[in-house]
C-alpha cells in the first residue's frame, strides 16, 4: 500500500490561488518528469520515519511513487493550486524532495531555505555558474548530491529528451551526510 495523501491548503494559500496570484511563470519546458532512477539514487538518504513534502508532483510522479514505499508522502502541484512559493500543506512534513522548474529557480530555493528544513532539489549543474547559489547558500552548507552521467527528463509532449545538454545534481541543505557526494546513476 502506498503512503500518499494530498494535501489540504491553508486559508493563506486558498487566498492567493482564489485570487490568481500564482506567483511563478512556467518556462516552456518546466514540465520535465524525473526518471526513477533519479529518484531511487536519493533514497538511501531519506530517514525511514520522515514525512516527505514533494510540492511539484501528482500521484504519478517518480518521487511520489517511489519515496512513498518506505516514507509517507505529502505531495502538491501548482496544477491544483498548491504553488510552492505561497504554499504550504497543512499536513506535518519533515523534508523537501523534488524537481522544481528551473525557470524562477532562485525564488525556489530561497523559498525552500525559509522553512528551514532539509531538502534535496534536483537543478542544472550550469546554476553553479550564477551568483544566486553563492549568495543563497553564503551562510548556509550547500550540499550537492552529484552523477557520472546526465538524468533523461520524460517531457509531457514526448518530445525525445535522449540528447540533454546539462547535467544535473540534487541541491541539498542539512540532508546529506557530506557536503559534497559523487554517486552512479544506474538507469534501467
């Protein structure tokens, strides 16, 4: 049995949905769907009593179906209304995982430092040129959970993703056991 629910939203979240401040564009591919095996690489990381919030999933996301066979999972979309940047489930949650749109990906993030809470979000590699990581994580231990190959993203219209450009690491803060982590990625 899968250890999901959706979440309630909280009279501060139904206020800004009902008045359609949604406050992050989408690029025109933000819809990316992670690979299970993105997923699976995270796993062994996650406490086995943690509640984990994925705030950019449906039910048929890779990280709710597969964190959901050993943790409860809280999951939301800005498809339903739930977005992240004005959103928080009224459900108890312990940690973020996730793949966010990489458009806007700086509120993201500081928006993930504000709960402070562990997290672990997938993002390009290529963010690491900006400053916005530099600033965001000056004061705070960055953690970056690295790959020797590039993640495949599934995309909603089919297009063939088999020729990604960028590699891509989950960024982390207060969730991994060291700072910076090299893993294979094993695509099946």
């Amino acid at each position: 049995m899968k250890n999901t629910e959706n979440i309630d939203v909280n009279n501060s979240s139904k206020s800004a949905i009902n008045s359609k401040e949604v406050l992050y564009s989408r690029g025109k591919n933000d819809e990316c769907y992670t690979p299970h095996y993105a997923v699976e690489a995270i796993l062994e990381f996650i406490p086995k009593n943690a509640i984990v919030w994925c705030p950019f999933d449906t039910p048929e996301s890779e990280f709710v179906k597969q964190i959901s066979k050993t943790n409860k999972v809280v999951y939301s979309h800005i498809d339903h209304g739930e977005d992240f940047l004005v959103f928080e489930p009224n459900n108890k949650w312990d940690i973020i995982i996730s793949n966010p749109p990489f458009t806007n990906k700086r509120k993201f993030f500081e928006r993930a430092l504000s709960f402070n809470k562990p997290f672990a979000l997938i993002m390009a590699n290529t963010w690491l040129n900006d400053s916005a990581p530099k600033q965001l994580f000056k004061e705070k231990d960055l953690q970056l959970l690295m790959f020797d190959k590039r993640m495949k993203f599934g995309s909603p219209d089919g297009r063939d993703n088999s020729k990604i450009t960028f590699s891509s690491s989950y960024f982390c803060w207060n969730f991994l056991p060291k700072q910076i982590m090299m893993k294979e990625l094993v695509c099946k």
